[in-house]
C-alpha cells in the first residue's frame, strides 16, 4: 500500500475525498494504466511515456505497436550497470587513462531532473569517489562555474534528453 503523510499540510478528509473524487471525475486511473499499458499518452510527441518501462521485472512484456520492448529496456539497463561498474571500479578512464572522478549530466529541458533527484535522495549510498554534476541547460555561465571544479581529463560528460 502507499502511506501518504499529510500531518504537514492542510489537507482535511473532505479535501481528500474531493481529490479522490476529482480523480475520478478526469478519468486518472484509465490515464495512469494506458500509461503502464504503453500507449500513446505524450500527445506533443505523438508517443507512449515509457519510463514505467525501467521498473518492470525480467520476464515482464510490454507491447508498443505490436513490438515487446522489454528485451531491449532490460539490454540497456544491464549496460548502464555494467557503465556504473567499470567507472566505480576504476576502469573506465579518461583520455589521459585516468580513472573517472566526476560525471556531468547535461540535461536539457528539464531532463536532468530524474537523475539529480535520484542521486540526492540516494546520497548516503553514493560510491565516494565519484561526484555526480547536473548542468539544467548549455547556459555558458553554469559550465563556466562547474569547470573550475571539474578536471577534463577525468570527467565523464552526458547529455540526456527525453526525446
């Protein structure tokens, strides 16, 4: 179940029942299966929102225009463990074949939200010598400052996007 603490806010059980009843009222739960269920929901892009995707078990299929891409979600995530695993390690170096000691996420149009949010609450966990930068845009002045921080020779860059 999900426990939802609202001991902080002024949410009364009448401002919870007129929630629950909005919800109903806009059709949420159908929006939040066709969501799971991978059809199209991101009517701007024309495209199903597939991040529920990464949090499906093996096994799991899930069918977008008669193609089941678990398999390939599933690739993909054991790359990025196997990434993760070689640049704590050690073995993933930089040009100079100096170990990684800093990643930059750039991620434009709010894309490096999920990451940013995820390392933060994950902090206490973190590999310690790795630091993790966000840049929220190609704003000059925000990678000026991260560059006096940050040494080329082992800093890994990515740029994420939604799209």
């Amino acid at each position: 179940g999900l426990f939802l603490d609202y001991s902080k806010n002024l949410i009364t059980t009448e401002t919870r029942d007129l929630l629950v009843s909005l919800a109903g009222e806009v059709g949420l739960k159908d929006a939040i299966k066709a969501q799971y269920d991978g059809e199209l929901v991101n009517s701007s892009e024309g495209r199903p929102a597939l991040h529920t995707a990464l949090r499906r078990p093996v096994g799991d299929k899930l069918k977008v225009n008669g193609v089941d891409v678990m398999p390939d979600v599933h690739r993909v995530l054991n790359q990025m463990t196997e990434l993760v695993g070689r640049i704590h390690d050690g073995l993933w170096r930089g040009y100079t074949e100096k170990p990684i000691t800093d990643v930059v996420n750039i991620g434009i149009g709010g894309s490096f939200l999920g990451p940013e949010l995820v390392s933060e609450a994950l902090v206490a966990y973190a590999h310690k010598g790795v630091r993790c930068h966000y840049l929220a845009n190609i704003d000059g002045s925000e990678f000026h400052e991260l560059s006096m921080k940050i040494r080329a020779e082992t800093t890994l860059f990515i740029v994420s996007s939604k799209s």
